[in-house]
C-alpha cells in the first residue's frame, strides 16, 4: 500500500471534509430526529459516488463501495445530546464555527467528525482500487444517545448486513481502540410514604432513604478494580428523580440511574 498516496488523498479532500461536517454540525438532530441530517449524508455519499447510498426503515444512512468477499463496515452515530444551557457556550451549538482550524459546535467530536471522515474515507478506498477485494459499508447510524446498540441489532437483523469487522469512529484522540469496557444501565427505587411538607414526621421520605445509597455508591467507585486492558471498572449516579404530589409534600419516591461500566473482574 502507497501510504504517501493515502496522506495526498486526505490532503485533496481537506477543504470538502471541512465543508461537509459544518454542514452536518449546523443540523440539529437529537435522537429520533436525525431526518434531516441523514439525509445531507447521504447526498454526500451520491455526490462521491458510492456504489449505493440508501436510508433504511429504522432511519440509519448505509452507503456502500465494492462488492469483494471481504465485508467491513465502518460507523459513527450522527444524534447529538441536546445542549440545555446555551451560556454555557463559547460559540452557538448548532452552528459550526471554525477557529484555528477546529470545528466547533454540538457533535463535531462526537460523532459527526467521525461520520464525515468515514465518508470521505470511503471515497479514497474506492480511488484507492480497495473496492474490487472488500465490501464496505459506511453507516450513520442513529439514536445512539438515548438507544446504544439498537441501530446496529437492527442493521444486523432486518439490514441483513454482517461484517466481518466493524470499526467504530468514537473520537479516541487519535489512538487505536481494540475493545471497550462493558456497560450496565441500572435503575434503583425507594419508597416511602407521603405527608404534608410542613409535617414531616408524618410521612416517610423517599429521598432520604436513597440518599445513603447515593454515598455509598460513590465510596464503591473507589474499591473497583483495574483491568490492563480494558481500564478501571466504574459506576456513577447520573439521575437522580422523585414524585410527589407537590412541591409542598413529601415525596414517596425516589429514583436513580447508575451507569456501570465493567471489565472482566
């Protein structure tokens, strides 16, 4: 393989890369709303010729070059978490800005960077005659944020594509990631019992109850190992809900969500 050919393709398409990820940055799309943006990419794909470009039922842009024995797809998800504070920002969050030759805005790191270079990738793997060995597809997919794993299962099942490799585009500053730790989504509940605010002593507060495991949550973070692969194992309270009948009562519920990252041990 000619590596210099490979640095003077990605050098000739600089400029359109840059283009194509402020455009796909200055699109809003949430999770379940990714209609427009998935669209804009796949006229991308149209425009660099891909052998295929198509959006498929569960709303997933797949673009594909060669039709090789060898079948390797690439992905980035292209939803975004909302951005609630705009002061928070530097600069508008759904408005790409460049400055100093970084694209700023809500989902240029992650993951619409990844999406536009797995686009304008495709296109040098088909110049660089890769196309006649392999099948490649390249896939934004959709509802990541709020629904990890659901596009690819359906892509799997319903798509009936099945790569031999998949190479995920998450941004990992530059390094090459060969797996991943384990995830664990959880959801805990207290109960209690409900009272007018200004009676506590008559009520049993939810609240109160999942505070201690809050604490203890925190203190278990700390006792989990370190895998040397894979890096340390990790939980952490991420929300924190309660109901009651108002803002005056004592609330009979609490819940919390903990993400649980795993390793091996």
């Amino acid at each position: 393989m000619n590596y210099e050919k490979i640095l003077t393709l990605g050098e000739n398409y600089r400029d359109d890369v840059a283009k194509f990820l402020s455009d796909i940055v200055s699109i809003k799309s949430l999770s379940a709303e990714e209609g427009e943006v998935v669209e804009r990419i796949k006229k991308e794909m149209e425009k660099l010729e891909f052998d295929e470009a198509f959006i498929d039922p569960l709303g997933n842009v797949i673009g594909r070059i060669g039709n090789g024995p060898t079948i390797i797809a690439f992905d980035g998800h292209v939803d975004t978490v909302d951005a609630e504070d705009i002061s928070a920002w530097d600069t508008p969050p759904f408005e790409a800005k460049i400055i100093d030759g970084k694209i700023y805005g809500r989902g240029s790191c992650d993951q619409k960077g990844g999406v536009a270079s797995l686009v304008y990738g495709g296109r040098i793997l088909k110049e660089l005659g890769l196309d006649k060995d392999f099948t490649f597809y390249f896939v934004g997919s959709v509802m990541e944020e709020d629904s990890d794993g659901l596009p690819w299962l359906y892509i799997l099942n319903e798509d009936n594509i099945s790569p031999e490799i998949v190479i995920l585009t998450e941004p990992t500053n530059l390094k090459i990631a060969r797996g991943h730790r384990g995830r664990m989504e959880i959801g805990v509940k207290t109960h209690g019992l409900s009272a007018h605010g200004s009676a506590p002593e008559r009520g049993i507060n939810a609240i109160y109850k999942m505070a201690p495991l809050i604490l203890e949550i925190e203190k278990l973070n700390n006792t989990l190992k370190d895998d040397e692969f894979l890096g340390k194992g990790t939980v952490a309270v991420t929300e924190v809900k309660s109901k009651s009948p108002s803002l005056c009562a004592i609330p009979y519920e609490c819940q919390i969500h903990l993400d649980r990252r795993l390793t091996p041990f």
